[in-house]
C-alpha cells in the first residue's frame, strides 16, 4: 500500500537554513530519562523513531556546562570531548536513516539544583531554587562578566553541537530557564542594559542567537526553543519581545509558557490544544515553526500544514508511543497507528529520573537494553498452541505479540467485552482517551487468522487443561479492597463489612450513590479523584480524605496534579489531608492525625475506601498445584502476568504482555546494562 495523496504535503521536504528536512514529521526535543547516563540507549531510540520516519530527530535538554545539572533527571550534555563522542553515536544513528539530527543547547538558572555537580547556578537575579527535587538555595545574579562567561559558553556548546554533527542547533529559551527569565520583567529586575526596556530584556538572547549563529553558519540550522502565553493577548510581554527577534534564527519551535497546557494530560487537553497561539506566532515571521500538539491523527496534522498554522508537526508524546507513525502515514496504514493516550507515564517516569516507557509501546526505553523493535520481532520458536487468559491490557498485548510472532493463539474472557480494567476506568471523566490501548489491539487481533477469541468464556482449571495448547498465560486481573488495607495500614478498617461501605467495584458495576459520600485515597493517583468527580456530577456531596501529606501525591510525576486539585475544587469536592482512617460506623468515619494532631469525625451516608487491589489468582493457584496433570495434557509452560501477578499501573500490565510473548521459547537473556564500565 502506499498513502493517501491527501497526505503528499506531510512528506514535503522543507529548507530549514542550510539544512533540508526530508519530510514534515519533527521529533522535538524531549526527555528521555536516558541522556548522559545511556548514551547507548538513547542513541538507539532516537534512531528507531528516525527508521520510523520522523525526519527530524532531536536530543532532550542538553547541558552546556556543569553548572547546569538537573540531577536526579537525567538530561543529555555537551560538556565535554567525551559527551561529543557519546552524542555522535545518536547523531550516526538518525543519520542512516537519512533524517536531521538537532540538539537543544541548555542552561538551567535557577530552575537547576545542581545537586549533581554542586556549581552555583547563573541567572538574571538571585532566585530561590525551583526544581522538583530542589533546594532551599538561591541562583547567583549575573555580573557582566559572567553574561560573557555565558555567551562564551554557549559559543563552545555550539562547536562541540557541530562536532557531534548535529543539523539543527538550538538556543533554548523557554522552560523558565535562564534565557526565558532574561525576557521577563517579572524576573528581571535589572538596571543595567540587559533588564529595564524590552529591548534590554531581549538583549542577551538576541546576543546568544548571533554568537551561535556564527558558530554554525553554513553547516548546522539555528533553532530557538521559546514559548509564549497560550491567551497571547492576556500576556503580549513575550509576543512583543518575540518581535524583536523574529527573523533571526532558522527555525522557531514554539511552545505555550505552562507546562500543563504544553503537555497537558488527556484528563484535560485535547489533540491541538494550542494550535492558536502557535499561529499567532507565525504570522509574525517568515521562518519556518514547529510546535507540539499531541497530534495522532493525520488529518489534524494536515491542517496544521495546509491551514498555515505550522509548518513541520511536532511531536513527542506520540512518536514515543508510535516512533513509525510517519512510516505508517507514508504506506497507508492509518489503521496501524497506535496513538497516544496522554496518560504522560513517560514524562512520570523521566521525572522520576529513570529512562522512560510508555502505555502503548512497551519497547519504548527497551531498544538497546533488551533488543525491542517496535514494529519487528522474531517469529515463533514451534508450531504451537498458546492460551491466554484474560483480555485485559496485559492479556491483549500478550495475545497481540504471540499473534504477530505467529503461535495459534486462543484469547479467552470471561466477559462480553474485551478491556478488562480499561473498560471500567475508561468510563470515569477524562479518562475516555485511555481506550486507545484497548482499541487499537482490538483492531491488531481481528486481523490476525491466527487469533481466535473467546469471549464470556470463564475458565476454571479443568476448562484450560481440557484447551489444546502448549503455553498457558494467564492475565486475570485484580480487584480493588473494600477494607482499607493500602499503603498506610495493613489492617481493616474498624467497621468495613457494614452496608454503608461501597466497594470501587461497586462503582464499576454502575452503582451511584445518593448523598454524602466519603472517599478515602489511600492510592495516591487517579482512580479516587475520578471517582469523586463522577460522583460530584452525579449530584453526591464528595468529600476526599488521604492519610498523604499531599492528596493524589503520585499524580505530580505525570504532570497531572495541579489540573486533578483544580477540577476538583471547581467541582465543589471537600479536601482534607494527613488524617487515617480507623473506624465506620455506618454513619460516621473517624480519621486519625498521621503526625499525632487532633483526629477527624465525618459524617457520611457512604464510605468508599481505594486503597488497594488484590491479586485475582485463584486460576493460577489452581493450576500452580497441578503439575502433573499440567504434563499430561501437555502443557509446557504455565505464567501469570500483568494485575493477577503484582497489581501495577496499565503501562506495567501491557509491559508485562510483552515481555512473556516476546519470550516464549527464546532463552530469556538478561537486559543490557548502559554503564560506564572500568
Ligand atoms: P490486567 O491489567 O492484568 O490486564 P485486567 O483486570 O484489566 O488485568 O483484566 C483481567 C481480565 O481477565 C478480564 O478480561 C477478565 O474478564 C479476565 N478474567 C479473569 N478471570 C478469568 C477467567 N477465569 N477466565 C477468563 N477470563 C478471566
Ligand atoms: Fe503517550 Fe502515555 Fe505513551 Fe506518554 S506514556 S507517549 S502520554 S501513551
């Protein structure tokens, strides 16, 4: 097959200064976890979404100099003779591929804790420290020999950029680091001639552009990373400093100045979110603009293009979760597309400070360590029968491998539905996008005549021993406590078997309660806030209580707590934090300080504990104790993966699907470490 002409502007090339990008497909730069400390897994993955056709191809925040270290996030440098050696390997890769390899120059400021390396950090003014893992330390305002200590440092980062053969080099001026804090007065309080009046404000970076300018002439684009208010006309401050500088550089890539907007979760952005403001932006030069958008779909892609709102798709998120995405497009495939949910578990994980994965492609960070192609794998060892059971994330990513590796696979679930958790969680607010991991698996295995599936098929041991198969999988799931038993208590609950306690599986099956309701989180992510605003809608009084410091805590490493605390203050829900649960009564649920204050009496017509979930393994248990009759009905192999092994979040459930079909019958060889090695 070959693409739709519809789609022939998406492949057009595009001069870019000296450099010419084969197509519009544009991988930004963005954190991978990997950077400095994984040179070999960086440089596969990048070059993989390079074989996938994103033409271009570029680094996360690169560090110029070790007073610009964001530790324990680990970002890629430009430091030094050895970095240069290590980035080429990346630059190689995405060079095979024909694609354009770019690398953004980065400086922190005060946003930077150095907590690695220990240097003061520069910026315009002595600011307090504002990183995640940060510090209660201010930056060093800059004297004028230090702007020129910068200026030089920037000018070394650019020749050692063309030294690793990068095509597009980026002066990075966004992010609130220390070019961004030079544009903005509410920072830059200076009185000498980089603060004050807007051309003072922009000097430095104007003197940046020029000095890397130089550097590069001829043989690298120059790119500027810089963001503006997604309302421009509430905030004009860095529209009209984006005047004086418009045409510049080769490149403009444009992000809106807050991170939630800019990578908002699916619970509260959509497909190209801020396509205005990016717009606004190239009506003002005659340089090309890319500009992220979460864009899966390639019709929205073409009207970015055609409607003159960009000129190259940026994209992220979803060249993490499909890096063949453009390949796709270009042969037709629309179909194959696995698009990103906007869960942002690969920025949670980058945050996090490990290389990151992701929900829909579980070979995401495992390229070089395990080998993980994202589109090929090796075929099946022997022709031979697998049975999985369970059509949940794991059980359906399990059967999708095992069907792309070419077993005779029988998928058997108990329900009608196939989905399993993601049916029921998909159905809460926000959460609606998430069925993408369900669907577009759906769509892989009904193509597959070597798949048959059984649905409302729920078997018990004598049922799987009776299937003809050789493997057995099985992906059975969870179910959430109605006791209370979670991270701060491994006991009961006082009261937990009365009426008024309903369980999350209760929710699921539909069941809306009438009055106030109670729900204690003592899971810390998305299900117990979801589930307050549904029951907010539905006209409940919510009241949300976690014995956490902070409500919904693990929510920050996805980027998504400040919209989860937004949404639920606009919808009335009452918030109270640090208090533990003890006892109900039916009527009344008594909560006890964790730091030994005074203790919480609420009254509520209903308690809801999520806490915990509990392995749904008794097939396995069931099976585990029958290895004789295992051997004589010729089974060779017996597993338990996703939910009804450990209870994890859904990009471990898919993760683990993977893995077990990837490894049927080859000889499970550890992962690869990507260390230094004396
Ligand atoms: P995971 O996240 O590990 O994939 P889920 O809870 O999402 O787990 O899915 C569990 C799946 O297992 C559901 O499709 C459910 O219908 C199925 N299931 C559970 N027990 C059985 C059984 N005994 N026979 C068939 N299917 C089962
Ligand atoms: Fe998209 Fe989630 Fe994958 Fe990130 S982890 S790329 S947000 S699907």
């Amino acid at each position: 097959m070959s693409r739709d002409p519809r789609y022939d502007p998406l492949f057009e090339p595009l001069r870019i200064g000296p450099v010419t990008a084969p197509n519009r497909f544009y991988q930004v730069p963005h954190c991978s976890g990997m950077g400095f400390q994984h040179p070999r897994m960086l440089a596969s993955m990048r070059g993989i979404k390079a074989e996938g056709g994103w033409g271009v191809v570029c680094t996360e925040y690169c560090s110029i100099d070790p007073g610009s270290d964001e530790a324990p996030h680990n970002c890629a440098s430009l430091r030094d003779a050895d970095d240069v050696r290590n980035l080429r390997a990346m630059t190689e890769a995405i060079h095979a591929q024909g694609s354009l390899a770019g690398v953004e120059l980065w400086y922190g400021g005060h946003t930077s804790a150095n907590l690695d390396t220990r240097e003061v950090a520069l910026d315009v003014a002595s600011l307090p420290n504002t990183a995640s893992f940060g510090i209660p330390a201010q930056s060093q305002a800059m004297s004028r020999g230090d702007i020129r200590a910068f200026r030089a440092m920037y000018r070394a980062g650019a020749e050692r950029a063309l030294e690793a053969d990068f095509d597009i080099v980026y002066v990075y001026a966004n992010h609130h680091y220390l070019l961004h804090n030079f544009l903005n007065p509410y920072f830059n309080r200076r009185e000498d001639e980089y603060g004050g009046s807007r051309e003072n404000r922009v000097r430095l970076l104007r003197e940046v552009i020029e000095d890397v300018g130089d550097v590069v002439a001829g043989r690298a684009a120059l790119a500027v990373r810089y963001s503006i208010a997604a309302d421009c006309d509430a905030e004009p401050e860095l529209l009209e400093c984006f005047r004086l500088v418009a045409e510049l550089p080769d490149l403009w890539d444009i992000t809106v100045d807050n991170y939630d907007l800019e990578m908002g979760s699916s619970r509260f952005l959509r497909e190209a979110a801020n396509q205005a403001a990016v717009a606004r932006i190239k009506s003002l030069t005659s340089k090309p603009v890319v500009s992220v958008g979460r864009f899966t779909s390639p019709d929205t892609m073409l009207a970015q293009i055609t409607g003159g709102v960009q000129d190259l798709i940026g994209a992220a998120r979803p060249s993490i979760a499909d890096p063949f995405l453009p390949r796709k497009i270009e042969e037709g495939r629309l179909e194959d597309i696995r698009e990103c949910i906007g869960c942002n578990i690969c920025y949670a994980h980058e945050s996090l400070g490990v290389p990151i994965r992701c929900t829909q492609n579980p070979t995401m960070g495992e390229e070089w360590r395990r080998g993980w192609h994202p589109e090929r794998i090796q075929k099946r060892h022997a022709d031979q029968g697998v049975l999985v059971v369970g059509g949940g994330p794991a059980g359906l990513e399990a059967a999708r491998t095992l069907g792309q590796r070419g077993y005779t696979v029988l998928l058997a679930v108990a329900e009608r539905e196939l989905g399993g958790r993601l049916n029921r969680e998909t159905r809460l607010p926000g959460l609606s996008e998430w069925t993408r991991v369900r669907d577009w698996r759906l769509g892989q295995l009904r193509r597959m005549p070597n798949v048959a599936i059984f649905p409302e098929n729920r078997l018990d041991a004598d049922a799987v021993l009776e299937l003809d198969a050789e493997h057995v999988i099985l992906a059975t799931g969870a179910h959430w406590r109605r006791d209370g038993v979670g991270r701060h208590s491994n006991e009961a609950f006082t009261g937990h078997q009365d009426n008024a306690v309903i369980g999350v599986e209760d929710v699921f099956a539909g069941m809306i309660p009438e009055g106030r309701v109670l729900i204690y989180d003592d899971d810390h992510y998305y299900l117990a806030n979801a589930i307050a605003l549904q029951m907010r809608a539905a006209g409940c009084a919510v009241t949300l209580v976690t014995p956490a410091v902070k409500l919904a805590a693990w929510s920050g490493f996805p980027d998504e707590h400040a919209g989860i605390m937004r949404s639920l203050y606009a919808a009335g829900v009452e918030i109270l934090t640090a208090q533990a649960l003890t006892a109900f009564d039916g009527s009344v649920a008594e909560f006890s300080s964790v730091f030994g204050g005074p203790g919480t009496s609420i009254e509520a017509d209903y308690l809801l504990p999520v806490t915990a979930r509990a392995p749904d393994d008794a097939l396995w248990c069931a099976l585990d104790e029958r290895g004789d009759d295992l051997a004589a009905a010729g089974i060779l192999s017996l597993q338990r993966i996703g939910d009804c092994r450990a209870p994890g979040i859904i990009a471990q459930a898919v993760y683990a699907g993977h893995r077990v079909a990837r490894e049927l019958g080859a000889t499970a060889a550890a992962a690869r470490r990507d260390r230094v090695v004396l």
